[in-house]
C-alpha cells in the first residue's frame, strides 16, 4: 500500500478551519491528532476495525479515542497520512455521520460576498488568519438537536454556583434550534437539563482540565504497570476452560445430556472475557496474535465472530449510548431504554429506520418483563450478526486484516463440524434430546448479555455534543458493578465498564486495582462515578425499560386513538 504523497512542507502548513471545512465538504475525511491533521480516505478500506469507527471521528480531534484503542506503533504509522497542522486547540465540528453540514471551498466565499465571482486563487487559499480556534459559521447538524445547549462557566470554572440551571442560562451554538416537532422533545429536554446540572461544565477550559488530568492518570497506570497481562491469572483461566470443557465432554458421553449443555454453556460464558480481551489487543498487545486468539476461541470453540463483535464494539466505544449510533443499545423493535425511539431514528451503524412498528408497540410495552427470557436467546442473534458480517463481506478485504475473513470461515465450518454434527448429531440419540441441549447450553450463556447491558442500559442517553470531552463522555454513560473479589470470575472484568472505557486495551485482571485510581479521578474533576451492586443495578436496569415501557404504551394508545400525526400535532 502506498503512502499518501505529501512533501514535507506541506505536511508542516498551518491548514485554517475553514480549509479543514472545504475538505471535509468535499467529502475527505480529515481527523485530527495531537495537533496533526490527517487526511484518512485511503485507510478506511483497510482498518481492522471498520470505517464507521472512523466516520465518527471525521472533524474532530480523536487524539483521546485513537490513543486509548491503539498501541504506539499504530499511532506512528498514521502520521504517513498527514497533510498539515492546526493552529491553537482544535474546536471540534460535528461529523458528517452524526449530521454535520459542510461548505465546500466556493459556498465558503460566496457567503462572504454573494456578489462576488470565486477564482482557483482563492479556492487553493487557506486564508492563514483564520485560526482552528475561530467557530464556523455553519459545523453542526443541518437539523441541530437539544445537545446544542451548553452550560455556562461557573465562577469556579466548573459547574454553575446555583443549584439548577436554567434553560435560559444556556448558550447556543448556531445555528439555531429547529422548532419542536416530536411529543417526545419536552422529556429529551429534560434529560439533558439533568445531566448538564450534573456533570461538569463543557466550557473548553473545564473539559480541556479533565482531559489533562486523564493523560495524568494514564501515566501513572503505565507507570504502576497495569497494562502489562497477568499471565499467571490466564493459566488458572485455561485450567477453568479445560475442566469445563472436559466436563461437558464426559457427561455427554455418559448420557447425562442437561448437565453436559450445563457445562458447555458456562464454557461459553467464560470464554467470552477472552476474546474481549484479545479484541482490545489486551493479552499480548500484538495485533496479529491477539486477533488469532480472539478468532481462534470465538469462531472455532464459540461459532461466532470475533471481527464482527470488533466491527461493532469500537463504534460502542466511540458513541457510547447514543440512540442513533450505538449498535449496543440499538434493539428495536424488542428493547428501547430511550423514548427517543419512538421517532424513527435512523441507525448509521446499521443504516436503516428503527421504526416504532405494530411489532415494537406491543414488544415495548412488555419489554422490562421480557428481558430475562429475550436474553436468553441472545447467541442465536449473535450467529446471525456473524455470518451477516462474514458471508456479506463487512469486514476489511485489504490492509492488515484482509486475511482474517477467511479464518473465520474455517473457524464457522470447524465450529458447526464439532458442535452441531459430531456433538448435537452423532453424540444425542434422540430428536428431543438434540433440542434440550442446544436450548439449554445457549440459554446459560445467558448471564454475559445481562452483564453487557447492566452497565449501560440504565446510564444517559442524553447528547451533550461535541464539547464533552471523551472522559466525561466515558463515565457519564457507563457504570461499574460492584462485587465481592472472589466472584470477579464470574463477571470476567465486564463489572469495571467504567474502568474499561476510560482504557480499552487493559487486561482485565488489572481492573480492580485501576478502579481505585479512576474513582480518585473522578472525585477530582467532580464527575459523578456510578457505582452499583449487582442486584440494584439489574433493578435500575428493569426501571429504566419499565420507565420507557410506560412512555410506549401511552403513546400507542394516544396514536391508536388520534392517529399518529394528531399525536405530533396536539403537542
């Protein structure tokens, strides 16, 4: 693969915000990195984790995010893709996946001066006195929502000195906000009031603080030594694994069918904390090595895709809980922990409407019931989303991990050979015997779904925009469990989401003990750290889809008896 063509002085020019703007208008995908500004085009066909990790990034400065998910090597391989440098601290646009309107170079100078006739001089003009610094005129969603509002400093250059803030105490960036056109706005509203009297202030002095206090505490994590992979802890993890596994092994063979898909089911369990380990390149920090495992446990010993849970967890991890990005939260028509589904957003992860359809009006009115039980049957929609992302060729063709797709499909006809022919078929005499097993060793695997969603189902929703620094952002949507040491197996880390977040590539067994100094940080900055235990959590969890059930059922009663544009009309 050839590297960008860029001579070193060029490389070095000071680009305006307005010349980043032109390039993002004609649809280049400019990113900023510590003070670099990166032109990636050409990287977005080869990235191992997906494009759309990417695209949400597109306009802003992603130096957090890329230095959380990727080694040092991988940060210096990028800078071959820089085309300039930036003037100042960067204020970041809204990127064109999330709505962000863009002028090209001529739409720039006409409004300027309408009148004027725009010549190749002034479109190649960067304009140099235009600082990063300065606002554009037009940077936010062409339809901007209520994450527009902003707090404003208090004295302390943190939150306001009074106790609530009003809506009128709020800045706006322009352009505008669009008037009210969903019965729903009045209760987004609201939750954003919440969380900006509750979080700190998004003023660029107070986010650029917590950020600086962030690197602080990364430092001082290397320094203590917590990214380095307790192996010894993975050695009493494979003698778990084999006992499992040698277990079901011998009650299948023995005749004792439900006990064997006991055994097997937790295997599964707990083979899922290592391949999220390995995902975040957790366990040797080598990206080919860490992806072989990470494929060899879940395609050949789990059936399901390891490339594809990575597709889709780096966006998790980009756009934690937000409704129209983050496919971890995106379950319609069975769940929704936002009313803002009820108004047909649009997936770009998935790229479709998430309609509010006769299916999702009965399912969410019963949705903090039917949690447990649709859980259960939670790995036969990750088989789905594996072979989508397998056979339809979602996953990268070029670059490092071009190779990846086609071990995956070994591991899908080696995992189907020795689970569904040799175990299912030749080893289970009987038809209904065949079907106890599989229900019953997919349904135990059961526990990892309520643990994937505990920590954020019951966390904001809310979009505070770009302001809100990737930290604040972390920890505001993600909470932690808390549990007794002894049973951190059973949880394999996914208790210290809040920890993990904030630090991606950590192995879990470190977690724990990074979990103090995240707390220390947290009281620091003011940011609240949400803290629950397992049972209050499963029941803030509950409430949260019993709160959102309640908004569907009045809702669909409203529409079934006024008709749907009556319902957006009378409010």
């Amino acid at each position: 693969m050839a590297a960008p063509q860029h001579t070193s002085r060029y490389r070095d020019a000071t680009l305006s915000r307005t010349h980043i703007e032109a390039l993002i208008g004609e649809g280049r995908k400019i990113v900023v990195l510590d003070g670099r500004v990166l032109k990636v085009d050409a990287w977005l066909p080869y990235h191992p984790g997906g494009d759309k990790a990417i695209l949400h990034m597109v306009g802003r400065d992603a130096t957090n995010e890329v230095k959380a998910f990727h080694s040092t090597e991988t940060q210096q391989l990028m800078l071959k893709y820089q085309i300039g440098k930036i003037d100042g601290q960067w204020r970041d646009f809204v990127p064109p996946i999330q709505g962000g309107a863009f002028r090209k170079t001529e739409e720039q100078q006409a409004a300027l001066c309408p009148t004027l006739e725009v010549s190749d001089e002034l479109q190649d003009d960067s304009s140099e006195n235009d600082s990063s610094e300065q606002p554009s005129p037009l940077f936010d969603p062409a339809e901007r929502p209520l994450s527009s509002l902003r707090r404003r400093r208090g004295s302390a250059g943190g939150a306001s000195d009074s106790s609530a803030t009003s809506l009128s105490d709020l800045e706006l960036d322009e352009p505008a906000l669009p008037p009210k056109t969903s019965a729903g706005d009045d209760r987004t509203q609201q939750e954003l009031q919440y969380d900006l009297e509750k979080y700190p202030s998004l003023d660029p002095a107070t986010q650029s603080e917590i950020i600086a206090k962030y690197k602080q505490l990364d430092t001082r994590i290397r320094a203590e030594g917590l990214y380095n992979c307790n192996y010894t802890a993975y050695a009493i993890e494979a003698l778990r694994y084999t006992t499992l596994a040698l277990s079901s092994y011998y009650l299948l063979h023995q005749g004792w069918y439900a006990l064997s898909a006991l055994c097997l089911g937790m295997l599964w369990h707990q083979l899922t904390f290592t391949v999220h380990d390995a995902g975040h390149m957790g366990i040797t920090h080598d990206f080919q090595t860490d992806s072989c495992i990470g494929i060899l446990v879940a395609d050949f010993l789990g059936g399901l895709s390891c490339c594809w849970w990575k597709r889709n967890h780096n966006v998790h991890h980009i756009v934690t809980n937000s409704a129209e990005h983050d496919p971890d939260i995106q379950h319609m028509p069975f769940f929704a922990i936002s009313h803002r589904f009820f108004d047909g957003l649009r997936s770009t992860y998935y790229d479709r409407v998430m309609t509010f359809d006769p299916v999702a009006k009965f399912m969410l009115k019963y949705q903090h019931y039917m949690y447990y039980p649709i859980l259960t049957f939670g790995r036969f929609n990750l088989y789905v989303l594996s072979w989508q992302y397998i056979f339809l060729g979602q996953g990268p063709r070029k670059g490092p991990a071009w190779w990846h797709r086609y071990l995956e499909v070994v591991g899908q006809v080696f995992f189907w050979y020795w689970f569904g022919y040799l175990t299912v078929y030749k080893s289970i005499p009987t038809a209904s015997s065949r079907i106890l097993f599989v229900l019953l060793s997919h349904m135990i695997t059961m526990p990892v779904h309520v643990q994937i969603t505990l920590s954020h189902f019951a966390m904001s929703t809310a979009d505070l925009g770009v302001a809100e620094s990737f930290p604040q952002r972390m920890l505001r949507t993600t909470m932690d469990v808390d549990c007794p040491e002894w049973l951190d197996f059973f949880h394999g880390g996914l208790q210290f989401q809040a920890v993990h977040h904030l630090f991606p590539r950590m192995p879990r067994h470190n977690l724990r003990r990074a979990q103090k100094l995240v707390m220390q940080f947290c009281e620091d900055v003011e940011i609240p750290y949400a803290l629950y235990g397992f049972a209050e959590g499963n029941g803030k969890v509950i409430g949260r889809l019993g709160e959102v059930a309640k908004q569907a059922r009045i809702l669909a009663e409203c529409q079934r008896s006024m008709g749907p544009q009556d319902v957006f009309e009378a409010h």
